[in-house]
C-alpha cells in the first residue's frame, strides 16, 4: 500500500546529494551532505506541511553553522598569512 501523499518526505533530492564528488579533504561539505540527509529523512512518515517547516528551519541552521565554522578557517587561515608576512 502506498504511503498517503501527505505523508511522503519532500526534499527527496537531498538523498541522492550523497553522490555529489568532493574533495577528500572536504570536511564542512561532507558534514552539510551528511546532515541533509540525515534532516530529510528523519521526517519520513510526518505531515508534509509540519516536514516542510521544520527542514527549513533546521536547514538554514545547518547552513548558517557552515559559513560560520568556514569564516572561522578564513580567520585562522588570514592570520597564519598575516604572522608570515611580518616575519
């Protein structure tokens, strides 16, 4: 028997973003990969207008975490650049 139609998962798409190729040193992608997929499907099952509302908000926290451990890597990386410039 099929699933009810307000009872399937959307962002389906973010299951298949495990196949995206990245570096290998890709640390913050794999992370943001990892926990699409795992945020996605998590809400298998639940009513599709609550899912939505809680992937979005759950994913812009996710992403605004990303930039945040990304600023810090530049921070660290200008001041690593900075002290070899003085030297």
């Amino acid at each position: 028997m099929a699933p009810h139609p307000e009872e399937t998962a959307d962002f389906s798409a973010f299951s298949k973003m495990r196949r995206i190729p990245l570096d290998p040193e890709s640390v913050i992608g794999r992370e943001l990969l990892d926990g699409f997929v795992e945020f996605d499907e998590s809400f298998t099952g639940h009513s599709r207008i609550w899912a939505v509302v809680v992937k979005l908000i759950g994913l812009t926290a996710m992403c605004s975490k990303a930039v945040i451990d990304l600023e810090k890597q530049v921070i660290e990386l200008r001041r690593e650049l900075r002290s070899r410039d003085k030297a």
